[in-house]
C-alpha cells in the first residue's frame, strides 16, 4: 500500500461510496411515476425515457456513477495489489464508460449505443468486482470473499438478462440482480480500504500461496538433507576385518598337512 496517501484513500474510497447515489435517485425517480413502475416488470433504463417522470435527473444519474467508478478506480489503484489490481482498472473502466453511454444516451433515442453502454457495464462492473476481490484478498479475507460473492452474482445474472431468462425475477428484477452488486461491491471495497488505511501498518499474514511455497521449500529442504545423509552414509568405507581362526590360512596346502607354514613374520 505504499506510495496512497490518507488524503488520496479518503478521496477513492469517498468517491465509490457515493456511487450508492444510484439507489437514491432511482426511487425519487420511481416515486414520482406515481406506481406506474414496476421494479420487477421495468428494466432500470425506462426511467430514463422521455416518457419518465424525471429523465434528465436519472440519466444524470447514470453519467455521475460513470465519472465516479472512474475516479475511485484512479486514486486507488495504487492500493490494489497483484494481478487482480492489474485487472481492476480495465474492466471498472469499461463499467465506467458503459454507464456513461447509458445515460448520454437514452433508451429509445440510439438504442445500439444505449445497449452496448449496459453491456459494457454490466460485464466490466461484474468482472471488476472479481479482480478487486483477488486484489485485495491479502489484505481482508473476508472484504475479497464478499466482492467475490458480488462479482459472481452480478456475472450470473448478466448471463442471465442477455439470454432472457428472466422468469423468475421478472425482466427488471433480472437487470437489477446485475446491477446493484455494481455499486455495492465498490462502496463496500471503498470503505473497507479507507478503514484499513487508517490502522497502524503491520506485517501481512502470509497468503495462502505463499505459505504453500513455504512448505514445498521446507519438504524440499528435509529431503535433500535426508538425501545428502544416505549419500554420505553409502559412501563411508567399510573397516577391514582381522583375519580369525575360522578364515582358510593361504599357506595352508592340503596335500602336505604336516608341512611348515610359508608365512614369515
């Protein structure tokens, strides 16, 4: 985490957060279509239709998160770590501009660019949220299995939307269930790294891998000294033995039993 400083934490992890605007604003929006909108029937982009109670003020709301995905990804890339943290910027980007497309323009005016723009938000936010949880699982364990959960969810139910099953939840229940892991996922991450920020820094807990390559290098390790020791041991030469009664005398000739013995001293 070197290199982020408090100021810049605060600002990343202030920008995600506020990304829960999302929330406010579609049920202003909502309330003022007076029931006429359902959360399950509705896809979220009809609120931004002209024939919506407060378009301006939805599609507003969808550029506002493009630029705050954005620039909560910015400063607090520096923080994400590994190859998750390298992945991060890519795909909350493409969420970014996605959202932003959707609400420049609306369903109904360019309904490609309006498409492409969810597709793009959709994919890039629920892949984001997966690389953000491999990034900052050295740091919590439970921070990255949450933003996993939310990442997993929101990819399953964007396969789902596009392939139209959607029977169960309704078409806008569907879209929702891809959407709103989004915004939640990234003020949970926010708020949790500024928290963590904040505490006195200490030495991480090894991660799993690496506390696996620890214990290869260690089995490794005792075989080879067991090893170096089988060597030495087959190797030592054996000491020569006395010669004892029971060994057959050289000089000894069978045909002459009675003969003197050849050897010298």
């Amino acid at each position: 985490m070197a290199g982020v400083t408090p100021t810049r934490y605060r600002w990343g992890a202030i920008a995600w957060l506020l990304t829960l605007q999302f929330f406010v604003v579609e049920t202003v929006v909502q309330l003022q279509t007076g029931g006429s909108y359902s959360r399950a029937d509705d896809v979220i982009s009809a609120l931004g239709t002209s024939d919506s109670a407060a378009p301006l003020l939805m599609n507003a709301s969808f550029v506002l998160q493009g630029l705050l995905i954005a620039v909560g990804t910015v400063l607090l890339r520096p923080a994400l770590a590994g190859l998750g943290g390298r992945m991060v910027p890519a795909f909350l980007t493409a969420a970014a501009v996605g959202v932003v497309l959707v609400g420049l323009f609306p369903l109904g005016s360019q309904d490609d660019l309006h498409q492409a723009g969810a597709g793009l938000h959709f994919v890039g936010g629920g892949l984001g949220l997966l690389a953000l949880a491999y990034a900052v699982r050295p740091r919590s364990e439970a921070l990255g299995t949450a933003l996993a959960l939310l990442g997993l969810l929101s990819s399953a139910m964007t396969v789902f939307f596009a392939l139209g099953i959607t029977t169960f939840l309704g078409e806008g229940g569907t879209e929702r269930a891809s959407a709103y892991p989004i915004p939640i996922g990234l003020a949970l991450a926010g708020g949790a790294l500024w928290a963590l920020s904040r505490r006195p820094q200490v030495d991480p807990r090894p991660s799993r891998r690496e506390l696996r390559s620890q214990e290869r290098a260690e089995r490794a390790e005792r075989a080879r000294e067991r090893d170096a020791a089988l060597e030495a041991a087959t190797a030592r030469p054996e000491p020569a033995r006395a010669q004892t009664d029971t060994e057959p005398d050289d000089d000894f000739d069978p045909e002459d039993p009675w003969a003197a013995s050849r050897r010298r001293n």
